[in-house]
C-alpha cells in the first residue's frame, strides 16, 4: 500500500518518513525485533526517494529505534526505545496537553550553549560537513522565512545529534519538535524577515566554532544566539 502524506513544509520529507516509522515503533504498532522493511519497500511504500529513505534510516539509528541488519533476510528492523527515547515521546505527547511553545523554548534555550559545547567537544569531519551543508542551505532560504525556519530546525538538530550524551540529545531534539510543531502554521512577520542577517550571521558563528572544537567560543555563540532567536520566535508565536 502507498502511503504518500508525507509533505509537511515545516519539516524535510527525510524528517517526516523518521516521524512516522517513529511514532509506529513508540506506540506499538511495530514491537522491537520486527522487520519494518528493506529499504526498497520503504522507498515504494512510501513513494520517496532512495537518498530519503537512507536520510530517514539515518535518523533513525541515532535515536535509537531501528537496526539495519546485511543479507538476504536483512533489512530495517525496531529496535526497543530506551528510556531517553521514550522521555523524548513524552516531551512531544505533553503539547497534547496545553503546554505552550514558549514553554518547551524556556527549556530549550537552557540547553542549547550545553548542546553547543558538546558538538565542539565532539564534532567530527563528517559532522562538519554536514553542518556546513545544512548552513549552505540556511543561507540559500534567506528570502522566505518559512523555508528558512525550517532550514533553521534541521540545523539544530543536526548539532544535537554530535553529543554521545544520549538523554541530553533526545530531550533537546523533543523539544525542538514540539517548538516547531506550534511554530510551524506560523507565518512570520516582517520583523522577523528582518532579523534573517543577524540570524545567518550568528549561525555561522555557531558552526565556525563547532567545527573548529573551540568550547568558549561556541559557548558565547550559543548564548547570543538565544538572546536573538527568543526575540524572533517568540514574536513569531
């Protein structure tokens, strides 16, 4: 069966395909051990691209939720959600439950010069490409504030998922999906299209200091990045 509603502006269709064998394997759909799919399958099944699929796959792994077993009776399959998968689907369900975005932003700017330091500490040479990929397209968005919000959220996540810190990562990543999920129907004013400058500026400054390992550096970056997005996002919301 083709499952293709997939589309969702707010986030890339690699985060959107991760959601959703996310959610099967969080709420029981899908038991640990059980085969979700070769990569193959999941391509048709769910009509994307090979690249998407890998992306999705990728994900996946770093949370935690699949293995990807070689051979002929090989594949994707569920792994069991450690209890620092499962605090982070919590997180999530409680926007369910009236918390606001500025909420879940209080506790994500406490963790982002933590978040921060640790991908200085930890950032690899693939790590920096990638970060340096995702800053390419943060800057190829700067002239539609959707878009760039979303390039926004992927390079963040991209950060958190260099700590080895597996709590730290999972709560920050849950939190970061329940701002987005309430900012995302959000269009954002012409302030904020402003801000878009400083914003880029910042972001790199971030990304410079990751890659380059230096802790004070990313540290002072972070901080100022909250100062500057607290005022955006929250206009925003």
């Amino acid at each position: 069966m083709l499952e293709t509603d997939l589309d969702d502006s707010r986030v890339s269709r690699a985060e959107a395909l991760a959601r959703r064998l996310e959610a099967r394997i969080l709420e029981g759909a899908v038991q640990a051990g059980d085969r979700v799919g070769t990569k193959e399958e999941l391509k048709t099944r769910y009509g994307v691209a090979v690249a998407t699929v890998n992306e999705a796959i990728r994900l996946l792994q770093a949370r935690g939720l699949v293995q990807v077993r070689p051979g002929p009776r090989g594949g994707v399959f569920a792994s069991r959600p450690s209890p620092f998968v499962r605090l982070g689907h919590q997180v999530l369900a409680l926007k369910h439950e009236g918390v606001r975005a500025a909420d879940c932003l209080q506790v994500r700017d406490a963790l982002e010069p933590v978040i921060t330091v640790e991908a200085a500490v930890h950032c690899s040479d693939a790590d920096a490409a990638a970060l340096r990929e995702r800053m390419r397209l943060l800057q190829a968005a700067a002239d539609n504030p959707t878009d760039f919000l979303r390039a926004n959220w992927d390079l963040h996540r991209r950060v958190a998922e260099i700590t080895p810190n597996r709590i730290l990562r999972n709560l920050y990543v849950s939190l970061l999906d329940a701002t987005e999920s309430e900012l995302g129907a959000v269009i954002p004013d012409s302030d904020f299209a402003g801000m878009v400058d400083g914003l880029l500026t910042l972001h790199r400054e971030v990304v410079a200091a990751i890659v380059a390992g230096d802790q004070e550096l990313a540290r002072r970056a972070a901080d100022r990045h909250v100062l500057l997005t607290n005022g955006a996002l929250r206009t925003s919301a």
